[in-house]
C-alpha cells in the first residue's frame, strides 16, 4: 500500500511538472493533471496533496536538480595560454548544456523563472544560487590559472561574474524566449566571439 501511494503521488508531481513548464502554473487546472495522471479520483490529489496544486508547485521547487550547475567543476590550472583559456571556458558552457539538456532540469528550470512572482524567495532562489555558486567557482579557477592570475584575485572573480553572466544570459535566451532545448552551432559562435573579445580587452 505504501509504494502505491508512492508511486501515485510521484505521479502527480511528474505530470504536474511537465504541464507547469509548458503551459504555466496558471494555465494548469487540477482537472488537467488527474486526467492526465491517469483519470486519478479528485480527492486523491488533495490525500496527497492538502494545499492542491500549489503544495505540487513547493514538491517540485524542493526536488531542485539544478545544484548540479553550482558544483560544476571547472579546473584551470593546467590552461597557459590565452586560446587554451578560450577553449576551457567554452568546454565549460558545454557542461552547463548538459546539465540543461537533463528534461527534468530543463522543466525546474522554466518553472522557476517564469512563476518567480508566485514563488517565496526561498523557492526562487534555487535559480540564482546556483548561478552565484557557478560564478564562484569560476572566480576560484581563474585565479589559480596562469594567464588569469596576474589581474589578481577580486578582477578574477569579476571576470568570472561577467563570463557566468554571458552564460546565463543564452541559456535563458534559448531556454525560455526561444523554448529551444538544443543550442546551435551560432548560439556557439556568438558566445566563443563574446569571450574572445573578452579576455582579449
């Protein structure tokens, strides 16, 4: 009895996911989900969920999924040359991809910036955590690394700021305004020419 009720409440939460990210959480009615879920009796949506379909949206926010960006790991103490660097970095926006490319990450992630306004800030703070966390990071490895290092650790840490802030910018761009999943070889292009200009400035 328990691993149906388990498994029937991931159910909802599943579906509810798929729907909020493509339709919006307003634009989502409860009738949508139980059928959905599989024509589930009404009353089991509130057994499992007390607070209806905004207690599902507070599930959703909590399975998170979007650490994964903050613990990225980016390591460049073996990169001594500008180009290398260039190359590094771009790597680097190729894992962020990735971590996108997850659909279970790619509905968090939507969810989470298009309902901002019906989010605590404990709940929307998931996005811009990790995101923060990113820019750590890469503030850290570039200034462990050998063509960086010599602007000395507070400009690393701004370059860092300023590259994870292209990042994000495209990623928002091609996620949300485009609904676009897959990045293009131009989307490619404009980011490795951005960064160019960057660390050649």
């Amino acid at each position: 009895m328990t691993k149906e009720k388990t498994f029937s409440r991931r159910q909802f939460i599943s579906v509810s996911k798929a729907l909020f990210a493509t339709q919006g959480y307003t634009g989502t009615t409860t009738r949508e989900i139980i059928q959905q879920v599989g024509g589930a009796a009404k009353g089991l949506l509130y057994y499992y969920f007390p607070g209806g379909k905004r207690e599902i949206l507070g599930c959703i926010l909590k399975q998170n999924g979007l650490e994964k960006l903050g613990h990225l790991e980016v390591d460049l103490s073996r990169v001594s040359t500008t180009a290398e660097l260039e190359t590094a970095l771009m790597t680097t926006f190729k894992q962020i991809e990735t971590i996108f490319q997850d659909q279970a990450i790619y509905q968090l992630f939507v969810i989470a910036v298009r309902e901002r306004l019906l989010l605590t800030d404990e709940e929307a703070s998931i996005v811009t955590q990790a995101w923060q966390q990113l820019s750590e990071t890469l503030g850290n490895a570039l200034s462990n690394c050998q063509v960086s290092s010599k602007l000395g650790t507070e400009a690393c840490h701004v370059l860092g700021q300023v590259i994870v802030s292209i990042f994000q910018k495209t990623i928002n761009d091609v996620l949300l305004i485009r609904n676009n999943q897959q990045l293009s070889n131009q989307v490619y292009g404009q980011i490795q020419t951005e960064i160019h200009y960057l660390l050649s400035a």
